[in-house]
C-alpha cells in the first residue's frame, strides 16, 4: 500500500486566495482526519470522518475551512480566503477503525504558506 | 488544563545513551496508549503501541503505562543519531479521537 497520500506537498499562495489540499487515504480505512501542525500549538485536530460521514468539526478554526469526504477514497480540506495565520502543515490521517485501539497513519503533509 | 502533558525538550544525550521520554495525563477512560516519531518535515509515524499497564518491548524501544498515576513513558536503548526526532505521546479512550502530546524534540549527538 502507498500510505496516506497528499497533495500538494507545498503551497504558497497570497492572502485572499482559495487553497484547496487534498488526501487520499489508505484502502480500506474508514476513519479520516485532518490535522494542523505549528511550533506554537502542536498537532490540532480540524475535522474527522467515519465512513465518509463528517463526526467532529469542532476544531475547524472559523467557517473559512471546510471539508469534504465525496467518497472512501478522497477528502480535501478547502480554506477561503486564506490568511497568513493559517500558515502551517497540514496533514491527513486515516485509520482502520474509529473506536478502539488502531493507530493512525498520516502522510507526509502539506506545507502551506499564506503571504 | 490540557488532558496530555509532554515535556517539548530539546533532549540531548550522546550516542549509545538512554533516552526516556514521559507524559502524564488527566482522563482515567484513556486505554489506548501510542508512541509516534516524527522526523523533520514528514508526517507522525507509529512506534508503539500499548493497551493495558505495564511494560511492552520492541528491540531498542520499550513503552510503559502507569494507569494508576496517569504516567506514560518510553526508553530508547544504545540511542543513535538517527533516533533524532520529535517523540509525541498520544492517547485514546474507547470511543474518541487520538489526543497528541505537544512533542518531545530529541537530539542524539555522536
């Protein structure tokens, strides 16, 4: 298996424009997650899926993001307009199984900077 | 308060040296209990994972659960510089979401 996959790797883009950042997770797996990395806040969780269903959007930081699921094989993660704070790395994770004690895999991220 | 506490480092210790590594927590319904390695601009990466308290090794690595004081560790044995990287703690009751540690930074110096 290729593991999560992402794209793109790197984003630059200036301030008021939409980004759109993509995931593709493991076959198989029915729980997806998007996560924000920073030096100053660690690993946030924004959003999660079971099942192509959205569960927790709690950590979506204001209504500029938003997420989507079309199907068990595709998740993006949309920002709009985007800002300089939401510079960060952005990473998908996918996971067997919601409950229980499966671990998540995550891919390699997306760098994104807002200027 | 946070639920997992972590201690971000940087720890630095020579090569061939022990590295322990430790978080506490404040949920009691946490069960699950995982390690993850990140190194520098990749994704989290699972190392160990255990259930109940007590001791779990894996070659170099061993992970422990203290339940009844809400202590996690890890121990890196004969530590190599390519153990460098950011150590997370991350934990999990029965029914939520992984809840991540801040990170601990290692640094292994030859």
């Amino acid at each position: 298996d290729a593991g999560v996959i992402q794209s793109p790797r790197h984003e630059v883009t200036e301030m008021g424009q939409e980004v759109t950042l993509r995931c593709k997770p493991i076959s198989g797996h029915n729980s997806l997650f998007w996560y924000r990395q920073t030096m100053m806040r660690g690993l946030e969780l924004l959003i999660y899926f079971n099942n192509n269903v959205p569960i927790d959007d709690s950590g979506m930081p204001e209504d500029r993001f938003s997420a989507k699921m079309p199907n068990a094989s595709f998740s993006t993660l949309k920002i709009q307009p985007s800002e300089p704070r939401d510079s960060a790395v952005y990473f998908c994770a996918s996971s067997l199984e919601l409950q229980g004690g499966y671990g998540y895999t995550f891919g390699s991220g997306t760098r994104l900077t807002v200027v | 308060q946070k639920e997992v506490e972590q201690d971000p480092g940087p720890l630095s210790v020579p090569e061939g040296a022990i590295v322990s590594l430790n978080c506490t927590y404040s949920n009691s319904a946490f069960q699950y209990f995982m390690w993850y390695r990140q190194y520098s601009r990749k994704g989290p990466e699972l190392l160990m994972y255990t259930y109940s308290s007590g001791n779990k090794e894996d070659g170099r690595f061993t992970a422990q659960v203290d339940k009844s004081s809400k202590y996690i560790s890890l121990f890196i044995r004969d530590s190599q510089p390519s153990d460098s990287a950011t150590y997370l703690c991350a934990m999990r009751d029965s029914w939520g979401k992984l809840q991540f540690g801040a990170g601990t930074q290692v640094v292994v110096t030859p």
